[in-house]
C-alpha cells in the first residue's frame, strides 16, 4: 500500500470515530468506542552504527461497535495500523540478525518503509451472561490469566503487569496487534472462573494485514479461584503448529533446515497471587510455574519455567511507593546433539510486558530484578533494573513473540558463546491528565554482558526509548 493509501485508511477509520454515533449507549442497544495511539520509538541496537540507530512511528486506529440484546451480544472492531519512517537498512549478516523492531516491522511489510491496513480486529457473537455461562464464536482478543480481575486493586495490578500474557496474548504493545479466530466458553460464579478457548492466532503484531488466521492450533482451559486477597489458576495449553518452517532452537542448522515434523507442546501450570495486609503496608506475593512435555519436530520436549516475586507499599510514605523483587528462570537445552529439546516455549505471548525493552524474550533465560514505582496523583513512574543470562550458555538468545505471518516461525535465535546477556536499567512516566488520554516516555538501557559482546564487540550497550500518546473515546 502506498504512501496516499495509507493515509486515506488512516483517515477514514478516525472520521468513523469522530463523527458516528459517538462512544455512547444509544437507545437501541449499540455502544461504540475509538481509540487512537501513536507512538514514535527511537533505537540503538548495541552499538552497530548508523543502521541499529533510527527513529519510525506507528499509530494504531481502533473503531468499535457492540450490540446487546438481554444474554446476546456482538462484536465488530475494525483496526488500522500505520507505520512511518521504518529503517530499511537494520539487518546485519548472521548472527547479528534484526537490529531492533524496526527491521521486523520492515520485512513483514514487504521491504516498504511506509506501510498501512484495515481489517477487522474483532468480530463476534456471545450467548450468554457475565454470572453463568458464556459462548462466544468469532474472532476475539484474549490474554491468558486475564479471566478474573481480582477484588484487590493491588491484585489486580500485579495480574495484569507480571500473570498476565506470559503464554497467550493480543500482542497489543505492538503496532498491530494479534486475534484469535475460534471458540471461547467461560463459566462465572462470584469466586470462580472456567474458562475454555479452542482457535487459531491471526496475522499480526508486526505485519500489519491482519485479515487472516495461521495455520497454528491453540487450546486452552483454566480455573480461577479469587477472593479479596488471593488469586489462584490452573491452566493448561496446547499448542499445535504443523508449518514445515525451520525452527529457532540451538540445533546446526542442516539438522533445523531437514526437520519438517510438526511441533506439539501441552503447557501445564498454576499461578499463587497473595496480599497480606501489615501495619507497615500491603505485602504481596506471586508465584507462577509450567511445566511442558510434547513433540519439538524430531525430538521430545521437555522444559518448565517458574517466577517468584513480593513486594511491599509503605504506608504513610510521600509518593506512595511500591517496592517489588523477583527471581524467574525458563530452561534452556544443554545439548544440541541428543534428541530432547528442553528450552521453555513462551508460545503467544505479549513479550514485552517481561521485556520491557524487547531484546529478548523468557525462552532460556534466568532474571533477578528490583522495581520501583511511585504514584503522584495522575502520574506513575517506575524503575526496574533486571540482570540478565542465559539458563544454558549451549544453548541460544531468544528473541521475538510468537507466530504473526505465515512465512515465519515467530522466534529468531542468535549463538550464545557464554551466559551473561545484560544488564538492563529503565524508566517509565505514564501521566493521565484525564480518563481518556495517557501519555507515557520511556527509556532504557542495556549494559551487554559476555553473550552480546560476542556477537556485537566488547562493551556493545543498547538503548531503547519511545514517546506514547493514546486516545480512547
């Protein structure tokens, strides 16, 4: 699509925004909704020059429409990514690969520095009520660990900012998004929740056609278990990708390139949120582990991940901080040469919310990290400072989020040569001046340990910031 294409579709779904039937419950049963968000990124991938530092912007438009008739509703949101400015020059030869998003972007979109869609986000049909049962058929968004929000905001919080998202996940960060075409039950009780989703991931998250599906089988199923101050889930995933594509694992690559069998891995786990209220404030725990067994094309699978944080917000402290720490691991495979794959698989996620700047993903990978956050009125700022290895240095650094286009397995794989990835130090300013806008600057840096100086030279550091204006009506 040409610049003058992009443009007009940008333009055509903000004027539906604005001058339709307003984000308002009309008479008949029909709410709509809009929201804008543009984003303008700035990157330096450690240290390569001129072509890992550059400067694009997305903007993403979103339109909806929902009707409701007593225990029938539907769906139908249209959305309209559009990209500026992408780096046409931000690939390195092996092992250097993608020099930050702005190349993934780039390729997805044909090699076109500007590029734009419209397509549908959304659109389904629900039977059913909020207290009961629930069946919904069509396309949808949908984050594992999301089914039940938490009567604690502190709860809450935490659901969204470290359960959330970890296995499956709209992508929604990103300039375009992910859906799911399929089924999704849900049973509701006051303090319990099944959920039941069976579909396939669209196109998405870096192309930004999302009209179509993947040919990817996704199945899903939780219990839910809230009160005011606990929150507990058992899921499970199956993930089915039958795509003959070479696969991002640590294998030679005459071994990845002649594998063509289908991958095929069930994901069993649990997650444990606590908050002890205390004198000298709330205390809060998390504990969120998988376990996986299944088919890596030729070879077995087995691999597991756990994460263990708290954290605290004094009472009667200025600013009204929270402190929080945690540990998290995800194995890695430690011999290329046998025939057991044992690196986690992250599946679908939403990748950034764990990597806040997105240089890797929580595939073979170890975190310690300390977080700060203060709440002044209608701005919150945070600071986190991650340290960074590989569970196995035989195996390799991971990156990406997951299946979006069909030519690509959705992960990409660089050789380790060691077990310190980096050191990562970030600051974010969300300000809500008022309910329907947030502005949000962001800034990080990464400190590249033994693994990145490898590929990138001695004392390759990388930054990473963006400016963020979102609108929602």
């Amino acid at each position: 699509m040409g610049r003058r294409g992009v443009w007009a579709c940008g333009a055509g779904v903000l004027l539906a925004g604005f001058v339709g039937p307003g984000a308002v419950e009309a008479q008949d049963g029909i709410t709509t909704g809009f929201s804008l968000r543009s984003r303008a990124e700035a990157w330096d991938w450690f240290d390569t020059g001129p072509e890992g530092r550059y400067v694009f912007s997305g903007t993403l438009l979103r339109g909806s429409a929902l009707w409701r008739a007593r225990s029938v509703s539907a769906r139908v949101e249209l959305a309209a990514p559009i990209l500026l400015g992408l780096p046409d020059d931000a690939v390195a030869p092996a092992p250097g690969g993608a020099l930050g998003l702005g190349a993934n972007y780039f390729a997805a979109g044909d090699g076109d520095r500007s590029s734009g869609h419209l397509f549908p986000k959304e659109a389904w049909v629900q039977f059913g009520s909020a207290e009961g049962h629930r069946l919904r058929i069509g396309r949808t968004e949908f984050a594992d660990g999301a089914e039940v929000t938490p009567g604690s905001a502190t709860l809450a919080a935490i659901k969204v900012q470290r359960i959330s998202q970890r296995l499956i996940g709209p992508f929604g960060w990103s300039h375009v998004g992910r859906s799911f075409d399929g089924v999704l039950y849900g049973w509701g009780r006051p303090g319990w929740n099944a959920t039941v989703l069976a579909a396939r991931p669209t196109r998405g998250a870096f192309d930004v056609n999302g009209w179509e599906h993947l040919e990817i089988d996704v199945g899903y199923a939780a219990l839910t278990a809230a009160g005011r101050h606990t929150d507990a889930r058992l899921f499970a995933l199956y993930y089915n990708d039958a795509r003959r594509l070479p696969r991002a694992d640590n294998r030679p690559a005459p071994v990845r390139l002649a594998d063509s069998a289908g991958l095929e891995i069930v994901t069993a786990g649990a997650h444990l949120l606590r908050e002890i209220p205390a004198d000298a404030g709330p205390i809060d725990f998390l504990a969120w582990g998988a376990i996986q067994f299944g088919d890596w094309g030729n070879d077995s699978h087995r691999a597991g991940a756990l994460a263990l944080e708290a954290g605290i917000q004094p009472n009667g402290v200025p600013l009204r901080p929270w402190i929080r720490a945690g540990v998290f691991r995800a194995t890695g495979d430690d011999d290329a040469g046998d025939t057991r794959h044992e690196t986690f698989f992250t599946a679908l996620p939403t990748p950034r919310i764990y990597a806040r700047m997105p240089f890797f993903t929580t595939m073979n990978v170890e975190e310690a990290f300390g977080s700060l956050a203060l709440r002044p009125g209608k701005v919150t700022l945070r600071a986190d400072v991650r340290l960074l290895r590989l569970a196995r240095a035989a195996d390799v650094w991971y990156a990406g989020g997951g299946a979006f286009e069909p030519e690509s397995f959705g992960y990409a794989g660089r050789p380790a040569g060691g077990r310190t990835l980096a050191t990562l130090a970030d600051l974010s300013v969300e300000w809500r001046p008022r309910g329907s806008v947030t502005v949000t600057l962001y800034g990080a840096r990464a400190s590249g340990g033994a693994v990145i100086d490898g590929i990138y030279g001695a004392g390759a550091n990388g930054a990473f910031g963006y400016v963020e204006v979102e609108l929602r009506r």
